[in-house]
C-alpha cells in the first residue's frame, strides 16, 4: 500500500487483507461486460481484483491522494474525485443498463450511502459492500429482533439483503475497534416509496409504543386518527396491528396499515 497519513475525518481503514479483498471480488458475481462502481477504493486493494473481472470499472474516490496512487498504479483506470454522498447518480449511473456497486463504506456514513444507493435501485443490479457487523446485522435482521428497523425495511422494498461473512480487524490498517461485514443487497423490481420510508420511521420514532400511539402524529388531526380508529371497514389484520409495535411487523403489514390511513387522510 503506497504509504501516506491516513485520515480519520474520512474514516480511512484501509483493507490489507489479500484473501479477503479476492474472496469479495469472488462473491460479487462480476461478469466482464457488467459496469461496476467502486465506492471508497482507497489505494486499490480490492480495485486490483475487480480489473481482471470487467472491462467497465468506475472507482468513486475523496480523497486525492488516493486518487494520485490508483492512478499511478492502474493506467487507463477511471477515477472520479467526489464525495459519494455529493455525487449526482443521476449523471453516474447509466439509463440503460444496471450496474454493480462495490465498496468498502467507511462506518460513520455507511447508512448514508446504503439510503442514497437505494433511491437509485432502479439502476443498481446488486451493492456488495464492507460494514460495520451490527450495521449489517440490521440490515439483514428480522421482526421481532432489536436490529429489526427503519434500514431493513427501506432494503426490503427494493431488494433482498445477505450477509456474506465476517471480517476481522486485522484485515485492516490501521485495525478498527470492531468486527466488519459483508452484506450484499440483489435489487428487485421493487421501488422505494418516500412516502412509506417517512410513515416507517415515524413508527419506529415510538419503539417501544403501541403503533396506535405512535401513528398518531401521522395525522392531521384528532378527528382524522379518530375515524381511522373506529372505522367500521378497518381489516381485522390492521386492529390486530394497532396493538403491536412497530418491530412486530413485516414490511407488507406496514404497507396494509399505511394504505389504510390514506384512506383517510388522503395522501
């Protein structure tokens, strides 16, 4: 790795573990005329591995001097000197054909870039990507559970998330204080609904609450969340729902409940 002084404003842990950069180049499944982006590339440890898979290889790098190396290092190599969370996707990612993202994320946005990567999952096949393990542990969480949240159902409405495998921090320098993940998220044909993501976060706002306490703020009066809760029409699913809590239910109870209200309030 070309030697300068790491960042810690940027989250720099560069990956240096070779078995691991080979074994997530591997399981991203690239073929050689799929168009792939690399998030966070660092000085290349894992861009020396995609190369070989695909003729189409975009790296999406911050910081400069990194940007200096893969250059340095990877003739021909395409970089884009940018902030991930700044770059215009509509501009990156083609129209016509879906792309695969790879990145080593740094912690401290890593749900920032998972969020913005999803509002896209129209244009993304798959995001294969290196987190902290209770982030993923979220991301691929179930009901009922206490990683279950407002992530996990934001992926499941465009996608499906596995966790690869764990990484320890001795693949990294300098070595992070906790364990990392591999998650990747296989887009669907599903899309993400702002309007549902907002509805969902709300609900999670007030965990620990009884969804018909928590939804109420959802309304825009006494009146509307009055008619919404002694409607004589309401499924017997949705009653059931009101007495449970926001992690208690899949991502189709939410959107029953969801459809529901807008009978109501119109929205």
């Amino acid at each position: 790795m070309e030697k300068f002084r790491l960042k810690k404003s940027l989250g720099q842990n560069f990956l240096v573990d070779e078995t691991v950069s080979q074994r997530i180049a591997d399981m991203s499944d690239i073929k050689s005329d799929d168009i792939v982006i690399e998030i966070g590339p660092g000085t290349g440890a894992l861009t020396k591995y995609l190369i070989p898979k695909t003729k189409n290889l975009t790296c999406i790098e911050i910081d400069k001097r990194a940007v200096y190396v893969l250059r340095k290092n990877f003739s021909g190599l395409k970089v884009l000197n940018i902030d991930i969370l700044d770059a215009n996707l509509d501009e990156i990612l083609p129209k016509d054909k879906k792309v695969k993202v790879i990145g080593n994320l740094p912690y401290y946005i890593s749900s920032q870039i998972i969020f913005k990567l999803i509002e896209y999952s129209d244009r993304i096949d798959s995001f294969t990507f290196m987190i902290q393990r209770e982030l993923g542990n979220r991301i691929v969480s179930s009901p009922n559970s206490k990683e279950y949240g407002i992530l996990t159902l934001a992926v499941l409405m465009c996608g499906s998330a596995e966790k690869l495998f764990d990484v320890p921090p001795s693949a990294f320098n300098p070595p992070p204080k906790v364990t990392s993940s591999v998650v990747t998220i296989k887009f669907n044909d599903g899309v993400f609904n702002r309007k549902l993501h907002s509805f969902i976060k709300g609900a999670f706002n007030g965990r620990r609450k009884k969804l018909s306490n928590s939804i109420k703020s959802h309304f825009n009066s006494v009146d509307d969340y009055q008619a919404f809760i002694s409607s004589p029409t309401m499924p017997e699913r949705v009653k059931e729902m009101l007495d449970l809590r926001a992690e208690n239910l899949t991502l189709s109870d939410f959107n029953l409940l969801y459809d529901n209200i807008k009978s109501i309030t119109g929205e």
